[in-house]
C-alpha cells in the first residue's frame, strides 16, 4: 500500500467529532459546537427562490459579488474596518479560510503563535502546513483570556503569525481591547499577521467585541454564518484583509474548491441583509443556558471561569480522561480538555448549545458522578 504523508503522522482526528460519533442515542450531548436552532425562515425562503431560480452554477471564485459586498457592510458597521469587496473572499466554512491561511503564509521554519487552550484544529493546520506550532498560554488567573505580555514574550525572529480567537473556543473568554490593540501593534513592529477567527463575535454577553484589524494592517479576519445563524451544515464562511493578500490565497481556494456552494452563498446573503432579531433571540437564549450551567457546575464544585462569550464551558477535573468516560456512564457526552492544548489535561469542555431542557437533565446526571 502506497504510504501517506510523512507530514500527516503527528495528525490526529478530531476529539470533537469522536464524541459527535458516539452513538448511544439515549446520552446528552454536550460535545458539539452546533447551534440546535433552526436556521432563520427568510434564509428558507431565499434558498427556496434560488433553487426555483436555478441559481445552481459556478460564481466568481472569490464568491457572488453582492454577498461580498454585504459583507463588507458588515465590517464598515459591526466592525469599524473599510474592506472593499475585492478584498473578501468566501470560503467553504470558516475551516476552509484557515486551511487556506495555513498554506498561504506559513511554511517550514516559521513559527505560528497558537492559543493554549485554543480550538484544535490551529495546531492541526500548522503541523500540516509544516510550520512549528508555538503555544501561548492562555493562564486560568487571567480567565483563560490571552494577554499581549503573554504574546510579546513568545515572539521571535521566525514569528510569522498570531491565531487569535475571541470569544474563545473552547474557554468561553472574551479578549480585551487593550489587549487585542496590543497586539496588533506588536504585529505591525515584527511584521507578523493575526489571522483573527472571529466565528462567535455575535455571541458574545455584557462585553463588546473587537477586531484586530481595526488597529492593523497585519491582519486577516475570519468569519462565517455557521454559528452567529445556525447554518452549520451549508458551510459558507470568509476572509476579509488586504487585497493583495487575499489575491494571493485565491490561489489556494480556487485550486482547492473553486467556489462556495451558490446556494449557500445565497443563504449567507439573505442572512446578513435581513432582519437581525433571529440572532439577538438566540443569544438571549444562550445567556439564559449559560447561566443554567454556570450555577449548576458551581453546585457540582467544578471550577470555571466567567463565561463571557461562545457556548462552551471549560471546567476543571481531578483527570480528564476519566472524568468524560464517567460523564459517559450516566449518559452526557463531554469533551476531554486534551484536544484543545497542552495545558488542559484537567479540563473538560461542555456545549450549551443544547436546549435548556437537555442542559438541566446533564447537569442531574452528572451529579450522579463519585
């Protein structure tokens, strides 16, 4: 049998998708980052328009000029960053923008500063892009929020990004303004780029979220619909930055996907000019989980810092491992710490993505837990 990559050996699947897998369909699940919402009706209605349309073709490669320049609506208003649409490229999920970030910018001998905890799939494309992964410890005395001190001493000569992501996956923290303008100070000094996820902007609660690109021009933003919409599955996201830049990545997209799907982008446009108060009805439900698994978890003595945005908590555990296969046992599917860096062997994340319902019913399970 022919050998796969060297470069694939350190790869390991998903801790995610192997809960997600897991198929006692009596247990709870709170492994999975996925809104249980529907996705909006005016989007239905606009993807049922477009199918009778047969708007099922290619679009330019970058994505169907009109979504783009919604978008960069969206970040003159949202954001306070003037992107024209040339510089927007729409992506096949906002997995698909960093893959591309990954094999644009980094090669072997670059270092990639990661958060530590941090969403999984950072190291995943950096191992792959075969740049060196270098972690930036996100400390549990700061509420897992990352600090520019805590950036600034982990640069160095072949520092050639930040992977930034607030609010956090999967920590729940909320950077600072002061910080992420730090930051992004630092990245115009030693000329290195912050490729900003920003997927949870919208779920954010009493805080204000902000975008390094408001401070630098070394900054490329991701985003997408998934999340802040529902639309886990017609999987549409973006980049936005600086033109050049984002005619460089092209490259990437259009040998790797072409384009998004059409009818996605359809649904990603209706979503950001139509009305908002799907999104706002559903962060309200999600503080209301949040507080629900706040309390109970402080009932459980399971520490966990302020959860400030996002729909994860990080608790802390005597042992990880052992503490999803007990989690397991009563039925609630978790996800070991683990996967998310090498600081949190003793941290389990949970979704509140489920319903309030779902959430109480773990949460009495779990007190099942000796």
């Amino acid at each position: 049998m022919v050998k796969p990559a060297e470069r694939l050996k350190s790869i390991e699947l998903s801790q995610i998708r192997k809960m997600f897998e897991v198929c006692d369909e009596n247990a709870i699940s709170l492994g999975i980052g996925e809104p249980d919402f529907d996705i909006p009706e005016n989007v239905k209605i606009a993807i049922n328009d477009a199918l009778d349309e047969g708007f099922t073709h290619y679009t330019h490669n970058k994505g169907f000029l009109e979504l783009r320049e919604e978008i960069s609506k969206k970040l003159k208003i949202d954001n306070k960053v003037n992107i024209d649409p040339n510089s927007i490229l729409v992506t096949v999920g906002a997995s698909e923008a960093l893959y591309m970030c990954a094999q644009g910018f980094f090669e072997k001998g670059d270092e990639i500063l990661i958060p530590d905890p941090g969403f999984l799939s950072y190291k995943a494309c950096v191992d792959i892009s075969e740049a060196t992964a270098i972690p930036v410890e996100a400390k549990i005395s700061n509420n897992y929020k990352i600090k520019f001190e805590d950036v600034e001493e982990k640069i160095s000569s072949k520092t050639k990004a930040f992977i930034m992501n607030s609010p956090s996956n999967p920590t729940g923290a909320v950077m600072d303004k002061k910080d992420i303008k730090t930051i992004a100070d630092l990245a115009t000094d030693h000329d290195f780029i912050i490729i900003s996820d920003e997927i949870y902007e919208k779920i954010i609660y009493d805080k204000k979220h902000y975008s390094p690109k408001q401070f630098t021009d070394n900054a490329i933003i991701i985003n997408g619909f998934s999340k802040t919409y529902a639309m886990t599955g017609l999987r549409i996201g973006y980049l936005a930055g600086e033109e050049e830049i984002i005619e460089e990545l092209l490259k990437v997209h259009q040998y790797n996907t072409a384009c998004a799907p059409s009818i996605s982008q359809i649904a990603g446009y209706e979503a950001l000019r139509g009305p908002q108060g799907y999104v706002k009805t559903m962060v309200k439900e999600f503080k209301r989980r949040k507080n629900l698994i706040s309390k109970r978890l402080d009932d459980l003595n399971l520490k966990c810092t302020p959860l400030e945005g996002a729909f994860y908590a990080f608790p802390q555990v005597e042992n990880a491992k052992d503490y999803v296969k007990k989690a397991l046992d009563v039925g609630v599917i978790t996800v070991p710490g683990s996967g998310f860096g090498q600081t949190c062997d003793c941290n389990v994340r949970m979704s509140y993505a489920n319903s309030y319902e779902n959430i109480e019913e773990a949460m009495n399970r779990l007190e099942k837990i000796k």
